[in-house]
C-alpha cells in the first residue's frame, strides 16, 4: 500500500513514485505484473490522476521495471556474501592481537596451576 504524507516536502508524483518502488523491492508487486491502473490508483489515493500518470512516466524514462529491479536485488543478494567476508576478516583483525593475549593468559594461567599442583599436565579443558 502507498502512503501519503501530505506534509512531506516532496512532491505526491514523487512520494506515488517511492511508494510503487518500495512495493517492487519488497516483492508486494510480483516481477512481471502490471501496475494499477492510473484510474484506479488515482481513486485509492484520493488524487488527480495526472499525478499518477506523472509518477508512472518517471518510473518508465528511469527504466524501472519489476524485472530490473529483481535483477538488481539479485546483485545485491550475491554481493552480501562478499560484504559478510569482509566485515569478518575486519573483526579478525581488529581483534587479533586480544585473542593473543588471551592465549598468553591462559598458558600463565596452566603453568600457575600446575606449578601449585592443582591442575593435570595436560592443560585446562574446558566442560560441564
């Protein structure tokens, strides 16, 4: 559904225009299926249709069809994996050097205990 905010500073074409993207994007309107009619939409709305028409020529001089948009978000759905990757390998090394040390304080921790005979030689295990 496409909302109206009356005291929105864009133009109602333009909020007509996001609104029809936002409900391609969200896969409300299907890839392939066809936009209401200016009449109709104009009707539910409660505005001129020469808004509508306005809106819907934008939308066709941009290029923007269910098809690229779903081809877009494709793209974009593949190029998450990648941005997921990074963003690990970024924490990894951000966090390098304090896994490190943690490392270190484990082994001091092994080497006081076995030295006061409380822990086995086999290392600290960790378990329920």
């Amino acid at each position: 559904m496409i909302r109206l905010d009356y005291r929105d500073a864009r133009p109602i074409y333009e909020q007509v225009k996001d609104g029809l993207r936002r409900l391609m994007v969200t896969g409300v309107l299907a890839t392939g299926e066809k936009l209401p009619s200016v009449r109709s939409l104009a009707m539910d709305l409660a505005i001129n249709p020469n808004t509508i028409q306005r809106a819907y020529a934008q939308l066709e001089s941009q290029g923007v069809e269910g098809e690229n948009i779903a081809a877009a978000m494709s793209r974009i759905e593949g190029m998450m994996g990648k941005v997921v990757e990074g963003f690990e390998k970024q924490l990894d090394q951000l966090f390098q050097g304090d896994a490190m040390d943690i490392t270190t304080d484990v082994a001091v921790l092994e080497q006081m205990l076995q030295k006061d005979g409380l822990s086995s030689s086999g290392g600290m295990q960790i378990g329920i």
